[in-house]
C-alpha cells in the first residue's frame, strides 16, 4: 500500500494497485466523521456507442450504458438492492457521458456491504424475461422526461448542435433504442468495460485500513488480469450547426429559451484540459454567475427569473456552453444575452473583478472537499482525466486573466444555436 500525504490540505490517500489492474484509493477522516463513502467508478458512459477491440469494432444502442447500470443490479438470488437495505447501507448508481458509478454510505457494516457490491458487479445477471421487465421500467423514465419542457430542450439544442457527436443523444437513450438491447449486447459491453482492470474504487470517511488491505488483496488473488482494453470511436463532427435558429409553439405557461455555444475542442493533456474548463467556469460566474453585475441586472428588469442558468459540457470531441432562461421578454433576453458574450463581455470583465473571484472560486473549491460524496466523486473524474484531485487546485491558482480572454475570444456568433418554445 502506497501513502501519499497532502500536507497542505490536511488530506492523507493510501492507493493500493491491484495486479489484475485495479486501483484502490482510500482517504481515510477521522472524528466528527463517522461515515463510509464507496464509490467504484467506471470509464463507460453513454458516448461509448462505438468501440474496437483488437480489430473487431462494437456498435451498441442509445442508452445501453443507462441500461447496464440498471441491470447490474440483477443478481440470481433478486435484486441486490434488497440486501443494501438489509445491512441498513444507503446504495446508489448513476450514469454520465463518460463513466458509470455505483456507491454506497454506510455508517457501519461496511465491511458486508463493500463484500455485497463486488459480488453484484462481478455476478452479471442477464437473462430474456428480466431485460424485457426493466425495458418497461426505462421507458416508463424516458416518457417521464419527455413530459418536462426543461429537459426536452436540453436534448434538442443538443441535436441542433451537433451532427454525428453522441453527445447530441439522451443518456437513457430513446423508447427506440432501448428495444434493440439484449443480454448478448450487454453481456459483450460488461465482459469489455467492467474488467476490476477497468474499476477505481475511492473510499473516503471513517475506515480500517487494515480490513480493507486484507479484503482487496484476496480479491486480488480471485480475479487474475487477462484483458484487452476497448477504443472508444467517436464520428468526425463538422465544425458547422446543424440547426441555427428554431421556435417551437408549446403548451407552456411562460416562454422558455435555450441558447447552445458549440466550441471546438482542442487536444490538450489532462492538467492543461482541467485548466481550460476551470477557465470557462470562472469567466462564465463572473459575467453571469447568481451574484454577478449583469445577473442583478437582468433579474430587475424582469428579463429572467431564478429557473436561469448556465452549464457546460467537455466532453471527448465535443464541447459547449448552455444558457437556459424563461422569460416574458424572450427576444430582447436573447440579444441581451448574445452581444454580451460576443462584444459586451469586455465592460464586465477586468483584471480587480477575475482577482477577487479567483478567491472566492478556490475557497469554495476547497470547502467543498469536506463533503465526502462530494470529494470520492471529484477524486474518481480527475483519476479518470489522469490528474490529480489535488493538483487541481494548483491548476486553479495558474489561471490568470489573459486565460479568461481567450475563453472569450473562442466564441463565435457563426457557433451560436437558439432554442425558444413560445407559449401556444
């Protein structure tokens, strides 16, 4: 077992590297904290439609890594939910575009519970009546989003954005795509992507070190490494939208307005990514951030209400910026909110104004790390992106002003997608 210390955060990490390829990072705290945090994590999410391994290429449907998530949780003896409930453990999983997660708090029997969660992702448990079953389930979640405006026009932007880029597709697929899913499909996914060489496990909170050295290292013994790790294949997207300009009629009470930023990617190493994306943060919270000059503004001249907000996505191949609002004024919010981030922007941005954030930004990145969820998860995405969780406030502190302008200078108003549903 490996001991690295971060003396600077007061934060302690035993990393233990499996022979069959698998990690275990532990980040032991000590009083007032009496809780377990476990999270495995996975490098599979929804953009893993298409892979190669060896010379042989996959295609899998829309909304099979959703899918096998839900799946995972079949075991032969029922669904394992019902044991996490039994050792009183609050269990969970979630899907994103790139990775796959399955966690588990507990207070105490943490031992049985982390026992239980590798017998369930090492017991796949695929058979014709229980993957019909859980496609009803699904279709029942998927008819649920489609009922939510907010949702519909997230993935729409995104379809309008984007050509060929899975990311222009629901995570949870669609009530088509998830009718061509098989055991044979999700049995290939599972035996390419769920390999232990595949799987970071972050354990944060209270624990014994030395029951947790002991259970990993006879895991160690059972799963010898004998693997060949997929290649994620991702189309050529054209620089160009596909669609600029759309105005749906809606049975809606006010009208809603989404606006999509495609930025193009660049291939940078993971720190200098981190940095990108930290940069683009930054530049967005303080030109439209909740306490911003322009935010206080917009929401006294009734142009926005609190439903406003802004999100970004890095993705492989694929990156953007989204603004959602709901307004009575919808056509004067979007040339407001368009000439601010293509001209405007300068009169709000200054050297004093990034300097101040820059502080504010970092102490809450820190603050946050107190929240064990919080930190295992943060832990397993930079692991993943191949940094550091710790690094990244180093990264933080490298961003400086001129940073903040080439965000800036990277949006072009030929990249700009509009979104409205008016109020029929």
């Amino acid at each position: 077992m490996i001991k690295k210390e971060y003396s600077r955060f007061n934060e302690t990490v035993y990393i233990m590297k499996l022979k069959n390829g698998m990690q275990v990072h532990i980040l032991p705290k000590e009083d007032p904290y009496y809780t377990t945090y476990v999270e495995v994590s996975i490098p599979y999410g929804a953009l893993d439609l298409s892979y190669k391994v060896g010379q042989e290429i996959h295609q899998t449907p829309l909304g099979t890594a959703h899918f096998l998530e839900h799946k995972i949780f079949a075991m032969p003896d029922g669904d394992a939910f019902q044991e996490f409930s039994r050792l009183g453990v609050d269990a969970n999983a979630m899907t994103s575009y790139n990775q796959t997660s399955y966690l588990f708090t507990a207070t105490d029997q943490v031992m049985p519970a982390l026992t239980h969660l590798f017998n369930m992702l090492d017991t796949p448990y695929f058979t014709d009546d229980n993957i019909e079953q859980e496609k009803l389930i699904i279709a029942e979640e998927l008819k649920m989003y489609l009922d939510d405006p907010n949702t519909v026009m997230q993935n729409k932007i995104m379809e309008n954005m984007y050509h060929k880029h899975p990311l222009r597709y629901d995570i949870g697929g669609t009530l088509d795509s998830i009718t061509e899913i098989n055991k044979e499909i999700l049995l290939d996914v599972y035996e390419n992507f769920y390999n232990p060489s595949q799987r970071l496990v972050t354990i944060a909170g209270k624990v014994n070190l030395y029951e947790l050295e002991r259970f990993f290292k006879d895991y160690d013994i059972r799963y010898p490494k004998k693997y060949r790790k997929p290649k994620t294949i991702y189309p050529k997207e054209p620089k160009r939208l596909k669609i600029r300009h759309e105005i749906e009629e809606k049975n809606i009470g006010i009208d809603k307005f989404i606006i999509g930023f495609k930025l193009k990617p660049e291939k940078q190493n993971a720190n200098l990514q981190i940095k990108r994306e930290m940069a683009y943060t930054m530049m967005l919270n303080i030109l439209l951030g909740s306490s911003s000059p322009m935010f206080e503004q917009l929401l006294s001249q009734k142009l926005i209400n609190q439903s406003f907000f802004v999100h970004t996505n890095f993705e492989k191949d694929a990156e953007n910026i989204l603004i959602f609002a709901e307004s009575k004024r919808i056509y004067r919010l979007k040339k407001v909110l368009i000439k601010l981030l293509t001209q405007d922007a300068y009169t709000y941005l200054n050297e004093d104004s990034f300097e101040r954030y820059k502080k504010v930004y970092l102490g809450q990145f820190i603050y946050a790390l107190n929240n064990l969820e919080n930190k295992a998860y943060l832990y397993g995405k930079y692991f993943h992106m191949k940094s550091s969780l710790f690094d990244v406030v180093d990264i933080l502190k490298e961003i400086n002003y001129q940073d903040i302008l080439e965000t800036l200078s990277a949006i072009e108003t030929k990249s700009i997608s509009t979104l409205l549903y008016k109020k029929a």
